[in-house]
C-alpha cells in the first residue's frame, strides 16, 4: 500500500484530514524503520474495529509535574500524537508523569519518545494492550507491554530504544509476518525475565489508571547531562542508529 491509498482509505473511514495525515505519517515512518508490523498493515485492521473517526482526546487533569489524558475514544495513536505535541510546546520545569487513559492503539512507542528528544527531553514510554502473552502452557494475562526510551544528543541523532516483550509482536501477525503461536515472552529458556517484564510494566500502567482499559504511562524530563557522545565515540551501533 501507498500513502496515498493510505490517506484515501482513512479519509473514506471518516477522519479529517488532519488525522489522517498524523495516522499516514506514523505509518510510513514505522514502514521506513522496517517495522512493517505498525506500517501500512495496520489500516485494513483499523477498519475492522468500532472507532469513532471524530473522537478527539482531552486533558483531564494538569499540574505542572502530572497530567492525565482521556482518549474519549479516539484511537491511541492520536492521543499520543496530542499527548507528545503538548510536552513539546510546554516542556516540564524538571519533569512530568502523563497518564494516558483509554488509549488503545498505541502503535510504534518508539516514534513518539524520538519526537520528544528531538525536541530535547528525556523521555519514557510504556503502553498496554490485550493479553497476548503468559507462562507456557498458562493461561494469557499480559499484553507484550512495550517499553520505549529516548535520550537526546548535542552530536546527532537521539538515542532510541523500543522494545517489546514478545518475541514477535502482534503487529507481526497482523501483518502476516509471525503466527500467533510464535507470539509468546523474548528469551526462549529465560522467557520469565521478558514475562516479568510485561507484568510489571502492565501494573505500573493498571495502578496509574482510574478505569478500565488500555493505557499508557509517559515520563518526560529535561536532560541534566550529555551522556550520548562518549557513547557514540566508541563507534559502536547505539540502538535507533
């Protein structure tokens, strides 16, 4: 698919124009990463869920140092968008939790935390989703939780690093590129680490939360050092690279 079927098919869902580029524009970066599982596949999904194309996200609460957003059911991914172009345009003092409520899907992590250190913050960002993930042979009680992380550089580029806690990721299904049986905790004989990993993340979100749902917890801070470059001098590949 093309960004132009891409907008086309969005529009024809019902979302303005404006949405529709900031949904294109998150696509194609995540095609242009070579994570095809949050590319262009992700449309025809979209599709076939029940979203309402004009719902628009809303600050419920601001406090300097804490936020908390509602998705008032827009999609995730265009609550993350406002969540991220906020911070930007009122960076924290020192530092800043958001809470994200109700917001589901929230597509690549890394591409929201990059857009904050581009802009100069440190920034952390972890999401939840369906259960897709538990013990072998148990029941499924976690979602693959992502875990994103962005640190700004005075030298280039930020570094960026976003993970998931499955060894494929659903958006890997979705797409046709794993099958949902290979959808199971990262570390073969040491899948425990990546399963706590999912749980912890996922109750750190869940306690945040004053509903049900799915959600996302953001930290964003202004940097007090450089520590990129002496990394970067080593001449090693830093993740995001």
């Amino acid at each position: 698919m093309q960004r132009d079927e891409a907008l086309g098919r969005l529009r024809a869902r019902g979302f303005s124009e404006e949405d529709a580029q900031r949904l294109v524009a998150h696509f194609a970066e995540a095609e242009a990463r070579g994570k095809l599982g949050h590319g262009f596949s992700r449309i025809a999904w979209l599709e076939s869920l029940e979203v309402d194309p004009s719902a628009q996200p809303e600050t419920i609460e601001a406090e300097g140092s804490f936020e908390r957003w509602h998705g008032r059911g827009a999609l995730g991914y265009l609550v993350l968008d406002a969540v991220v172009r906020t911070q930007l345009a009122d960076p924290p003092e020192r530092s800043r939790v958001v809470v994200c409520e109700r917001t589901f899907p929230t597509g690549m992590l890394g591409c929201w935390v990059r857009r904050l250190a581009e802009g100069g913050l440190v920034a952390v960002l972890t999401a939840t989703s369906p259960p897709r993930l538990g013990p072998p042979g148990g029941p499924k009680v976690a979602g693959t939780n992502p875990l994103a992380l962005a640190i700004p550089s005075s030298d280039g580029a930020p570094v960026v690093v976003d993970v998931s806690m499955g060894a494929v990721t659903h958006g890997e299904v979705i797409a046709g590129l794993a099958t949902p049986e290979q959808l199971v905790p990262f570390g073969g004989e040491q899948w425990h680490k990546a399963f706590a990993l999912a749980l912890g993340l996922q109750l750190v979100v869940d306690s945040l939360h004053r509903e049900d749902g799915y959600g996302a917890v953001l930290l964003v801070a202004r940097p007090e050092s450089d520590p990129v470059p002496a990394l970067r001098a080593t001449g090693i590949r830093l993740p995001g690279s």
